[in-house]
C-alpha cells in the first residue's frame, strides 16, 4: 500500500518535471526568435501576495535600440554598488534566485513567476531592489519568460557578451548588485525592437496601490 503511494507520488512529480523540462527545449530553439503564444502557459500560484508600492511618475528616457546596446567588458561604477560575499547571496536569496542571480542560471520556461503578471508596477531586483523593469514595457513574447521592451532606466542594467552554450548573445545584469537577469535580442516589438528575454525569479513586482 504504502509503495503505491510513493510510486504514485513518484509519478506525480515526474510528469511536472517532464513537461518543464519539453518546454525548455522547445523554447530553447526558440530563443533567438520570438515565438507565437504557446497553450502550455502555467498561471503562478494565485495565492501569492503582491507588495504595493505608491504610484510614481517614471523616469524619462531616450528609446534604445540594439545598436546602443553595446556589451561591456567589466561592472559599470555606481556609488551604491551592494556586495557581499558568496554566503550572505545564499541567505538573502531562495535557492532558485541564488541560482539565476549569482550563478548565472536559468529557469525552466514557463515555471517561473511574474510570467503572467499583468498588474500595474515595477520590477526590481529581487537580489538588490534596484528598479529594472515596469510593467508597461512588459509584453507577452510566448517565449516562457517575462519579456520587456525597454529597462526602468538604462543605466540600472548593463550587458555583456555571453558566448556560453555554443550562441553569442547579450547578457542583462543588474548594474547595482551584478546580479544575471537574462539576455536581450533585437527581435522585440516597437518601439525600441528589443526583446529582454528575464528571468521571472530574478524580480520582485511591486504593484501600484493607487
Ligand atoms: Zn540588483
């Protein structure tokens, strides 16, 4: 009895994994295009609660596009940097932010969160709380990752060549903390037509109360 159980719970699980991991490598194909809405789109837990934060005016800024977008070779300065060592990253974060934040990881598509997120907001840092995206640049790419047009400010996220897994591709990390977010592709939508491509766990929404 008790065996049959465990196998049943066995196979439980084993089929989530099963259909995260399909969906990784289809999407992983996909990652330098964007792709059409997929049917295999997973609703976060519903009964998470959202922090709120008062509405405020967002900065202005210039459009980007992909040529101003160039990869830098080292962290840029800021008088706010946060670090800290190895230790303190792993009891601040969860095991999976401490994984795509500061070992350069990647979630499953469409398993993480803020992929759904359609209140009105923004997006920090879940590793330094420094503002990264808003919601109104967000949109939905069918890629399985939360998708953004344009950054909060561009001076609050850097890039730099990845050339791991056999691709060249961009790098997004946070200027603040150094913290990996994702990559961005110029296959996004107007205006800008840039595609960053972010992990969900890597931010913290922070709806608008008001
Ligand atoms: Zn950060």
């Amino acid at each position: 009895m008790l065996r049959n159980k465990k196998s049943g719970w066995a196979f439980a699980i084993g089929g989530v994994a099963t259909v995260c991991a399909l969906t990784v490598i289809v999407t992983s194909q996909m990652a330098s295009m964007p792709a059409q809405a997929s049917t295999l789109v997973q609703s976060e837990p519903k009964d998470e609660k959202v922090p709120t934060i008062p509405r405020r005016k967002l900065p202005e800024q210039k459009m980007l596009t992909w040529k101003e977008l160039k990869p830098e070779e080292k962290s840029p300065e800021r008088k706010d940097k946060v670090v800290l060592t190895d230790e303190q990253w792993k009891e601040k974060l969860t095991p999976e932010q401490y994984r795509i934040l500061r070992a350069h990881g990647t979630e499953p598509a469409f398993c993480g969160v803020n992929l759904d997120q359609k209140g009105e907001g923004i997006y920090f840092c879940a590793g330094c709380d420094l503002e990264l995206f808003v919601s109104e640049t967000k949109y939905v790419s069918g890629t399985g990752w939360p998708s953004f047009f344009m950054p909060y400010q561009r001076e609050n996220v850097w890039m730099r060549s990845d050339r791991s897994l056999g691709m060249v591709r961009v790098e997004v990390l946070c200027s603040r903390c150094d913290g990996h977010l994702g990559h961005v592709f110029p296959d996004g939508p107007e205006p800008s037509g840039l595609r960053f491509c972010i992990n969900g766990n890597a931010l913290q929404f922070k709806q608008f109360a008001n």
